[in-house]
C-alpha cells in the first residue's frame, strides 16, 4: 500500500463507525508487510495486516494469530529501539 509516514488514515469498523489513525510505520515480517498505527487521540498503537480482500482491493487486516502478532511488536520494538541508539 502507498502509505507515508505521519499520514492519516481513517478506518471503519464493523458498526460503520470511522476512527482516525497516525501511520506511525509499516513493517515486513516473514514475507507480510504490516502497518503500526496510532489512534489520533490516543497513545497505544495497534498493528494491521495488509492484504487483499475477496474483490481486489488492498486492505488492512487485524492479525487473529496470538503468535503473529508478537513476532511483528517484538520486530517493531527492536526496530524502534535501533533508531533510539
């Protein structure tokens, strides 16, 4: 996806309802790229899959896998934590 840094994105969930995100970065693990947002009002980021949906169109996707997940936050931490030095 074509995505910059610091760009908003606006999401909707599943009751229609739109929520802003802050690109904060976008991540490859084993071969899957990812995108770390952060709510524009809060400080917690979440982490969504990209990915194709059933028509075509690039999505986001939430990671279900427990195991997935944390390899991508423990990627994206060692990452945040190389450009802190």
């Amino acid at each position: 996806m074509d995505f910059e840094e610091d760009e908003v994105i606006v999401l909707t969930d599943d009751e229609g309802k739109e929520h802003e995100f802050n690109l904060v970065d976008t991540i490859t693990v084993n071969d899957k790229e990812y995108a770390i947002l952060q709510p524009v009002e809060e400080d917690e980021a979440i982490i969504l899959r990209f990915g194709i949906d059933e028509e075509g169109n690039e999505v986001l996707f939430d990671i279900e896998d427990d195991e997935e997940w944390e390899k991508v936050a423990d990627a994206w931490q060692e990452m945040a934590e190389e450009d802190e030095v």
